[in-house]
C-alpha cells in the first residue's frame, strides 16, 4: 500500500514545541518517567500531546509491541506494552521511529495513553 506524506498546514497546523515544566509519569504507584526535556506536539483540534525522551523512561516500564499504526501527517507509528507492578497493558505507548520531517524532532520519544498513567507537571 503506497503512503503519502500530508504536510502541516493552515487546515491541519502541528507544532512541536519544549514543553516548559518538568514532567513525571507514573502508573501504578510507580514513577516510571521523569523528565525536563519533554516535547508537546499540538495538532490541529486534538488535545495536546506529551512526547518523552525514551531515554528517560525507566526501561524496565516497557515491553515491545507488534502492533504498528499510521498517521499521514507524522508517518508509522510503534507501540510498547506498559508493564506495572499491577499488570501488563497492551500498546499504552506509542513512537514514530523515524517520523515525517515535518515532525522529526519527535524521534527517539515517545507518548503515554493518558488513561493508564497519571503525568504531574511541577516546576523545571
């Protein structure tokens, strides 16, 4: 299946931006990221989205996932399994590996289903 890259614009606009406060992920009871260099990517009318070095997420929180999905604005998307101490839950976070250049400085991050973990912002 051919894919076609969609660049941003007026009728679909995404920005990636450092995110201005520190941010801490946790899921069952766990601190399982912490980090100041955290990104937020705001496209079009979607609520934003927090974008984590993977480098600062604990790696043992994470366990590779077949599951892949697309975005034609922001290209193959990859999923982990978020492992707890309460249990394993299937594709709660998900990276673009090599996403679209409109986008790129989103690689080698990655992003959390907001209903499996709770992320508290404090002060850089």
């Amino acid at each position: 299946m051919e894919r076609t890259a969609k660049t941003p614009g007026p009728d679909h606009p995404i920005t990636v931006r450092p995110h201005p406060s520190r941010v801490t992920v946790r899921a069952a009871g766990q601190v399982i990221a912490d980090t100041t260099r955290a990104l937020t990517l705001q496209e079009a009318s979607y609520p934003p989205v927090v974008y984590i070095p993977l480098e600062d997420v604990e790696p043992s929180a994470l366990a590779a996932s077949d599951s892949t999905t697309y975005c034609p604005y922001k290209g193959d998307a990859s999923y982990y399994s978020l492992v707890t101490a309460d249990g394993t839950v299937p594709d709660a976070v998900w990276t673009y590996t090599t996403p679209y250049d409109a986008v790129g400085e989103i690689a080698g991050h990655v992003a959390f289903y907001p209903q499996h973990v709770d992320l508290v912002e404090t002060a850089a």
